[in-house]
C-alpha cells in the first residue's frame, strides 16, 4: 500500500509539472502555430495582405490578456464614430482612432492632427482623411501603415481591398486632382477635372479600375458626371451625364458592379457604364445608405412624408434582393454580407439579404449608431459601446 502511495505521489507531481510547463510555452506556440498556418494560406491564397497576418499575429496576446468587456465607455466629447475594421471595433475620435478587441481591450490607437477625423474601411485596412487637411494616413488593426501628403486639402478618398489609396484634391490648374497611389504608395493614376468637383471615388478590389462621380452646374441645373476609368488610361471608360441628381455615394463592387446612390435615384451599371438597374424616388427623400466590405448597399428612402421608409438591398452582383418597409425613419441602418441591421430608439430588427425578418433585439438604451464586426452586431448607446 506503502508503495502504491508513491506511485501516484509521483504522478500527481508530474502532472502539475506538466501544466507549469504548458503555462509557459503555450504563448510560442500558438504564434508559431498561427503564424505559420496564416502565412502559408497568404501563399495560397494570394490576395490576403501581408499586414493582416501580421495583425493576427500580434493581436494573440489579446487571447490572453482580456478587457473590461462591453459595454465599453467612450469619450463623448471627442467621439465621431464606430466602424469595423478587419473583424474589430475601429472607434473614431476627433484626433484619433482606436481599434479595440472583442473583449474591449486596446489593440492600437493612432493620432490624427485634425479635428474631424474621417475614416473608410475596407478588408482590414482604414484610411484615416479629414475634410480640413491635406494628409491621409492608412492603418491596419496593430499598425500604421504609411501616409501621403497632398498639396491641398483632400476633399474625396477610395481605398481598395488590396491597399490601393486614391485621393481627390483642387489645384492651380484644375477645379480637382484625381490620383491613385498602388499598395507601395506610389503614384499610378492621375487625371484632371478642370471644371468639376470630384465628390466621391471607388476603387475595384484590385485597385486597377475606378469610378469617380464629378458635381457640377449648368444654366442654374445641378448635374452629376458618372466616370469610369481603368488605370492604364487616361480616357474613360464611360462618362455618364445625369441633369438634376447629386450622387452622394458611388461604389465599385467586388463583382465588378457599380452602384452610384443619388439624392432622387440609385443607378447599378456594369464596368463598362451600361445600366442594369434604376431605381427612382422623391427628391432629397433619401435618409441613409450604408456599404459593406464587399460591395453590397442597402439605400433607405422616405415615403408618404416620412410616414413610411423604404429599405432597398443591392447585392454586390448588382442586383435588387430586397424592397421593404418600415414604419417612420429609423435612426440607425448597417449591413453586412445578407443581413441588415436597423434601429428605431431602443428596438432593434435584423433582416435577412430578402427582406425577410429575422431577429429582434431590445437594446438597454436609444442606439445612436450600430455596426456588425466578425458577424456580432455591436451598437452605441449612452455614450457605450454594447455588444449583442
């Protein structure tokens, strides 16, 4: 009995010493595990970013090292807005962003000299721009990942899903500067509209081809030019002329669509400029239009004098999935991939990509904004970040 006593003495010793041991190597390898298993899929792969395996990477102390957890208090006097960035909450301050973990910890954060702080994200990467400074400043969720300094203040940006930038200021000689830089931030494109204002840009998922919309006015008309253009040249594609809208948004699709949203119409086209599908509403009715990362739009428009609001989805290939409505204006709308996300005070309703509803949330107070992050809807209420 004596001996068998020993036995598991000894056993029970090798165990705890086990567990000592696996305290202290289960950190390396988990990086080497995870480093090796993302860079081997960037080989395959081709089109995932370097920089998002890098992030990775770096963001697995955060397995270990958790937040306080939502709900998450921001900073209300210098808070703008909250998005998404590479499957994180990306929070925009004034001077500042922040990217946080799913347990609320800090990842990174990175100063912005300017006092309106804009953001565009797109496949883990967000392009940092103000309407009051010349400088545009590309980060990933760990890092910065370099900057570009205009001659004037930027007015317009597009980023593509593979790091493209391009960028739209005025100059001497032109009412705008159109310019793309490639992922080395180097220049690769760049036209001229000497009498337009350059209001939005979209770059593919390539960065190869692009679609700007230019405002202008004639005999007291407001019109908008919808320009298509493929990099190796400086001839459009397709230069499409619309009397009496202002196209507010226009995005270029991972399907190669285009869909341009207008304060009286939304046009789908394809790559080359035709029309593929138009919708029509009353002029400035529009009251929201949100984008995910891959192309697809949801446009919401006002009906009966505000008594009713039409949801309209596009998909990414161009076409309409989804024509619904809801009572009043909602104050918040967010997509991602077939679901969609709106809000009125502190109710909640997700719908599917056909309009068909799926889900209800009760929030704990009036939503002010609400995004998806990794397929969790998180929202802002009461100056918190709230995670459903």
């Amino acid at each position: 009995m004596a001996d068998k006593k020993i036995i598991d003495l000894s056993k029970q010793r090798n165990k705890k010493l086990l567990k000592k041991i696996f305290r202290i190597i289960r950190i390396p390898i988990v990086i080497l595990v995870v480093g090796c298993a993302l860079f081997l899929s960037a080989r395959l792969l081709g089109n995932v970013a370097m920089s998002n395996v890098t992030d990775t990477v770096r963001e697995v102390k955060t397995w270990f090292h958790k937040g306080n957890g939502y709900p998450h208090e921001l900073d209300s006097f210098e808070f703008r807005k909250v998005t998404d960035i590479g499957g994180k909450p990306l929070v925009i301050y004034d001077e500042s962003t922040q990217v946080l973990s799913s347990s609320a910890g800090e990842i990174f954060s990175l100063k912005f000299d300017s006092a309106d702080t804009k953001v565009i994200s797109k496949n883990g990467r967000a392009l940092v721009y103000s309407s009051s400074s010349n400088k545009v400043v590309l980060q990933s969720r760990t890092e910065e990942l370099g900057k570009i300094d205009e001659s004037r203040t930027v007015v317009a940006v597009g980023l593509s899903k593979n790091g493209c930038i391009a960028t739209s200021h005025s100059s001497d000689e032109a009412q705008s500067v159109l310019t793309v830089y490639d992922r080395y931030f180097e220049k690769s494109f760049q036209w001229n509209c000497s009498q337009e204002r350059i209001s939005d840009i979209g770059l593919s998922k390539n960065g190869k081809n692009l679609v700007i919309t230019v405002v202008g006015t004639e005999n007291a008309e407001i019109y908008t030019r919808i320009i298509i253009f493929n990099i190796n040249s400086s001839e459009p594609k397709a230069d499409l002329r619309y009397r009496g809208t202002l196209f507010l948004e226009a995005v270029y699709t991972d399907s190669n669509r285009i869909v341009a949203v207008g304060d009286n119409r939304t046009v789908v086209l394809d790559k080359n400029g035709d029309t593929i599908e138009e919708l029509v509403y009353s002029e400035n009715s529009i009251s929201a239009v949100c984008v995910d990362d891959s192309g697809n739009v949801v446009v919401c428009y006002e009906e009966f004098g505000g008594a009713k609001t039409a949801i309209v989805r596009f998909a990414k290939s161009g076409k309409k999935t989804a024509h619904f409505t809801v009572d009043g204006t909602p104050d918040c709308v967010a997509i991602s991939g077939g679901k969609i996300a709106v809000s009125s005070g502190a109710d909640i309703t997700v719908y599917t990509s056909s309009g068909k509803e799926s889900k209800k949330i009760d929030a704990e107070h009036t939503v002010t904004d609400l995004f998806w992050s990794s397929g969790t809807l998180y929202t802002v209420e009461n100056s918190s970040i709230y995670k459903y």
